[in-house]
C-alpha cells in the first residue's frame, strides 16, 4: 500500500502543469522565468519533506499519505505561479504595446519604437519574445500559445503587412493593446467573483483536521484509532484521497468559470 500510494505521489507531481500545446521537435525553448523554475523543484521538494517527516513522527502509511498530499498541494501552487506569470506577461506585454503605438503615431521609424517599445516592457523575457516580432515580423519558437502569445501572433502579421504595403502600425498595435487589456480586466473581474467559493473550499478542507483536534481534546484519541488499527488506516486513505478528489474538483470548476 505504501509502494503504491508512493508511486501516485510522484505521478502528480510529473504530471503537466496545465493544457499547453506542446512546441514543434527541435523548438527553441526560451529560459525559465526564476519563478516559474522554482515551482518546478517546489513539488518534489514539498512531497519529500512532507512525506518524510510524517514517516518518522508516524507510520509508513501516513507518511505516503502526506507525500501525496504534499505532491497535490505543490502542483496547485505551480499552477497558481503559471497563472501569475502568464498574467504578469500579458501586462508587460501591454505596457510594451502602449510604448509601440505611441512611438509610432509620433512618426519614429519602427527600428527606433522597435527599441523603445523592448525597452519599456517590464518583463525581460517578454522584451526577448517581443524584439524578433518587431523586427522580423515572426514569433520566435516556442512561445506559449496563451493570451499573450497570439497578441504577439497578431502583432507579427501587422508588422509583416506594414513592411508589404506601407500602413501604419499604430492602429493594429492599438487594438491589440485594447483587447488584450480587456480580456485581463475580465479576468481580474471574474477571479474576483469566485474568490468566495474558493475561500469556503478552503475551509471545508480544513475541517476534517478541526474534527481531529475536537475528538482529541474530548479524549477519543481519533489519531491512534487512524493509525493503529485496520479499520482506521482504511478510512484514513479513503479519506485523504476524497479530501484531494474534492479540492480538484472544486478547483476545476473554478478554472473552468474563470477561463471562459
């Protein structure tokens, strides 16, 4: 039983972060932003230490018991870190358009709103995604294929048509900036709205430990009977596997209310 609920441990934490189309063989793949390397680690990391200081203040059981707990909250917190830096790119990615269409209303030649607009994105690797569709008027491989990615997307095709027909870029750039901003308000708006139903998923998690402490402090002593007996080591895993089948659940749903 511990062999196998070691083995679902490290399975949740080598499985994908979220639903990214994978990039083409032979893609160039640009440097992890440091945030984004550290909840990489942050999962194994967080299953080990859990697991191991459960096992030896515990049974072997709970200490697979919490490396799979620990495995499941480190793959939430890297999918929250994600999503903070994909919104955090498509912000930079916005500060970098604004720089763009002021530069070019104000009849710079592209070369020169080209290094204004790289020069004025908050966010080093998005200046590093956004040069080469500037100046060559394509996206460098491998960029993800999120909001940000196709504003970059469309951005390029403008810039392609300018260099074909003479049209100004500062239009196109405008309404890509507009929109893009748009959808990131429409987001803040909508993870505002489930910002409670995620606080009282919260705290329905926690009440299974609140029981455990009341049983305690009354002298039932739930925690020998959950780890000492057969009968309570099967309900311990049934319940801890419940208690992780409902958080998944009750985060998909949200992803799935934020993400229309």
């Amino acid at each position: 039983m511990s062999e196998a609920l070691a083995c679902l441990a490290a399975a949740l934490v080598a499985w994908p972060a979220g639903s990214r189309r994978s990039s083409p063989p032979g893609a160039r793949r640009w440097p992890l932003r440091p945030a984004v390397r550290r909840t990489v680690t942050g999962p194994l990391l967080l299953a080990a230490g859990t697991g191991g200081v459960a096992a030896v203040l515990g049974t072997p059981v709970v200490g697979a018991l919490a490396a799979v707990c620990g495995a499941a909250a480190g793959r939430m917190l890297r999918r929250r870190a994600a999503a903070s830096a994909e919104r955090s790119r498509s912000r930079a990615l916005v500060e970098a358009l604004g720089v763009l269409a002021a530069e070019v209303r104000a009849g710079r030649p592209l070369a020169e709103a080209t290094g204004a607009a790289v020069d004025g994105c908050p966010d080093p690797a998005t200046a590093r995604e956004l040069a080469p569709v500037l100046r060559l008027g394509e996206p460098p491989p491998g960029v993800p294929r999120d909001e940000a990615g196709r504003a970059l997307g469309r951005v390029a095709a403008a810039v392609r048509l300018s260099g074909a027909t003479g049209c100004s870029l500062a239009g196109v750039v405008t309404a890509v900036e507009d929109d893009l901003r748009a959808r990131l308000h429409a987001e803040d708006e909508l993870r505002a709205a489930v910002a409670g139903p995620r606080a009282s998923a919260a705290v329905l998690a926690g009440l299974p430990v609140l029981g455990l402490l009341m049983g305690g402090g009354v002298g039932a002593d739930p925690w020998r009977v959950l780890t000492t007996t057969l009968p309570g080591t099967l309900l311990l895993i049934a319940g801890v596997l419940l208690e992780i089948a409902g958080l998944a659940w009750t985060a998909r749903l949200v992803r799935r209310a934020v993400d229309r």
